[in-house]
C-alpha cells in the first residue's frame, strides 16, 4: 500500500509529538503539594487541567467551552480566550487551596496560546 506525501508527513508530525510528550512525561510528576497543569490545544478549542499524577486525579478543569468564557469572548481560540481560561482556571484552584503548581505544556512551544494561558494562571493566583 503506497501512502501520499502528506500521509506520510501527518504520520511523522503525529510520532513526533507522542515522543516529547513521553519525554516531557518522564521529568514532570504532579505531587498533591505541587500538582501539574496540563494544556491541550485543538483547532478550535483550549483546555487545562490541574492533575495529581500520584492519586491519579484531576483536582481542576477549565476550557473554552465553559458558558461563562463562552458569552466573554467570540471567538474560541485566541490569545484573549486563552488568557480567560487561564485566569478561571487560577481563580478555581485557589479556591481549593492549589497556590503552587508544575506546569506542563505538553509538546506545544510555550508561546501564543500557551503563553497566553500561562500568564493568566498567574494572574489568577497561581505560581509556577
């Protein structure tokens, strides 16, 4: 079976990302003291996560397609929805006492959305 070019070019972009998402994987743990944030980054949408990785449990979530980021931005992806998700996401995790986290940005360059989503966790009151 003969696969196209950019078959074989989606096939290689896809390994690339499983393997620095494992090398990521191997250094960052979440602890209860020091949980993780996790982001994942689709087309449309951006969704964040703070993980325990020792109890196997995810203590906070937010993402674009919660109702009240929703009716404040019009457009799911971009730096000012990002920023948006970000700040919930601190706002919520300081309410259940989670000041100090780990943040892990997956196989994403920490710039743009990412960055965005960052910097308005610490605005919500987390710390990295």
């Amino acid at each position: 079976m003969k696969l196209s070019k950019q078959t074989l070019l989606k096939l290689k972009k896809n390994k690339t990302k499983k393997y620095k998402k494992k090398k990521l994987h191997k250094r960052i743990q979440g602890t209860l003291k020091r949980p993780r944030l996790s982001v994942y980054r689709s087309n449309t949408h951006i969704y964040a996560q703070i993980i325990d990785d020792r109890n196997h449990k995810t203590l906070v979530t937010c993402s674009t397609l919660e109702r009240s980021i929703k009716l404040k931005s019009f457009d799911n992806k971009n730096l000012n929805t990002s920023y948006l998700v970000g700040k919930k996401l601190g706002e919520l995790s300081v309410e259940k006492n989670i000041i100090k986290i780990i943040f892990d940005r997956g196989p994403y360059l920490y710039h743009g959305c990412i960055k965005a989503l960052a910097d308005g966790a610490r605005a919500g009151g987390l710390t990295f």
